[in-house]
C-alpha cells in the first residue's frame, strides 16, 4: 500500500553526464531501492523516459496503457503522470542525477552483479526494431540498423571485432584511467591510446585479424585511428561507421553482440557495453590489460570486475 511505501522519485530532464553516465544513474537508481526497500517512481516524461524509449522498450500502436503496464512490470517501478499523485506515499526520497551516479552497492560482489545483470538483460530482452514510438512520439530506430548497414544479408553469421576509443578530453581520462590502473595493476595509457600493438595483441591469437575491426570514436584523438590504418596487418581489415548510419543505440548494439571488444574501462560507455556483454554471456572483452615481464600483453583481472566498486568506482 502506498501509505507503507517508501518512494525514490526520478524526476526532471536533467542528467549527470553524458549516455554513459545516464544509464549509470538509471541502473543505480534501481539498485538504491532494491538496497533501501523502497520503489522507484518515474514522472511521465522525465529524463529516464527519454534515455530507455529511444532504445529499448518502445510504445508501439500508440497504447500507452499497455506500454506503462509492462514498464511497471518488467523494473518494478511506478510511473506517475504528475508529482502531487506521489502524496500518498510514506515518504518520497528526491536525488540529484549525480547523486545517483555516485550511489555504491554496500553488499557482496556476485549480488550487485545478479540485480544489475537481470536490469540489463531485462533492457535488451525488448530492444527497440524500428516499430513505435518514444516519449516524444518520434518513430524509433532500429537498434540493429548499424548492423545491418556495415554487414547487410551477412548480419547474422558476421564474425567481428570492435575497439571502442573514448579519449575523454585528454588529460582527465588519463587521470581517471590512472585511477583504475592504480588498483587493478593494468597498463595506465593502454587503453586510451589503442596503439596498434596493443590491439594486435589482442586480434592475432584469437584469429581475429582476418575478420573486420569496426571503430567507434569519439573523434577527439584522430591520430588513433590513422595509427590503426596504417598498420599492415589492422589496416585493411578496419571498418569504418558510415556516419549516416551511425547513432548511440546503433554503436551500443555493434559493440554488444561483437565477437572481440575492445574498450577502455575509464569510459562509461565502454562500462555499459562491457557490462550488458558479461550479462549477456560474452566473454571476449579486453579492458584490463598490461605488459608482463616477458614483454606480453596479458588480462590482469577476470570480466566481472567491470562491476566491481572497488575497481571502477562509481562507474560499477
């Protein structure tokens, strides 16, 4: 009943951050009330209305009865039209986009990875196809339409790999990148600068160098990829986004069902792919990786430490 009912309140448009962080905070704000017996509450229209329907979980013959009911159900939550329907509540907790972003799961690792990997596979179980509408009642895309534009009628056997480069204007990522490495002991600039060494020593034992490499970027480091390029044996297999077909959805499902990721853990954005592939079952992702004293590349810790707070933080 609602006058037993603790209610944390998602309101407003306004976020923390970029994609990455968003969805962060969103799947922070379930955690925070899984952890605190409360539920989630989502004022019609707000920012995590916006962030999931442009890519999952579109209203589709415009009922949006039918599309709330299943909201509710899938995450648990209550969807209000307005604030003043929330009075009834026992109490309402109100918090900032960052504050939710900051949240940290206090309990056991292998818990915070079950929750937060049924979210996930939750979300992808009902990935937008390019039928329906989102808040905005703008038709919604394909969330395989990058796919589908670099492989085509080959989509479902394409074998490939992705390396995501997120430089995050410089200094602060290395920064941030240093943070990570401090605690987990993998290369601090590895991971930012994707040298073509670095990348080959990934590809080359998996037999992935014959198959295409696809790049997402931020374009702030051009020089990566003309690295990349130039290699002999990374270059002309290197698959670029028609720009066109690129979009955040698109690149978030390119990089989720490829057979090799390649990422950078102190990207948020390369943290949800890593995360929704673990959920997922994929098992080839690359974010952790040093120099061993024989000179090779090696993983310096398992997969699922890309949850883990005590490594990545508040990006867990």
């Amino acid at each position: 009943p609602p006058e037993q009912t603790t209610l944390l309140l998602l309101e407003g448009v306004h976020t923390f951050g970029r994609m990455g962080n968003n969805l962060i905070e969103f799947l922070h704000s379930l955690q925070f009330a899984r952890d605190n017996d409360a539920v989630v509450g989502v004022i019609m229209g707000s920012w995590p209305m916006h962030l999931i329907l442009d890519m999952w979980m579109a209203i589709h013959d415009g009922d949006v009865a039918a599309w709330r009911a299943f909201m509710e159900q899938a995450f648990c939550i209550r969807i209000f039209d307005s604030p003043e329907e929330t009075e009834q509540y026992k109490e309402v907790i109100h918090m900032e986009t960052r504050d939710l972003f900051m949240y940290r799961f206090k309990g056991p690792l292998n818990q915070y990875i079950e929750f937060q990997g049924h979210i996930l596979r939750t979300l992808f179980r009902s990935y937008n196809n390019g039928i329906g509408v989102n808040m905005r009642q703008k038709p919604v895309k394909d969330m395989c339409s990058v796919i589908e534009a670099i492989f085509g009628n080959e989509k479902h056997s394409a074998v490939y790999s992705v390396v995501h480069s997120r430089s995050l204007e410089g200094e602060p990522g290395r920064i941030l990148l240093g943070r990570i490495a401090g605690k987990v002991d993998c290369d601090p600039v590895a991971a930012l600068d994707m040298e073509p060494e670095y990348v080959k020593a990934i590809l080359e034992p998996l037999g992935m160098l014959e198959h295409p490499i696809l790049f997402i970027t931020d374009n702030q480091r051009p020089e990566i990829l003309e690295k990349l390029l130039a290699d002999p044996d990374i270059g002309p297999n290197i698959r670029l986004i028609p720009e066109e077909a690129s979009w955040v959805g698109g690149d978030i499902t390119l990089a989720v069902m490829a057979d090799v990721f390649i990422g950078n853990p102190a990207s948020s954005f390369s943290g949800f792919i890593a995360k929704s592939r673990v959920s997922l079952g994929y098992d080839d992702n690359y974010l952790f990786r040093k120099k061993n004293d024989d000179g090779e590349w090696v993983e310096v810790c398992d997969k699922i430490r890309i949850f883990d707070h005590h490594v990545m933080d508040v990006m867990a």
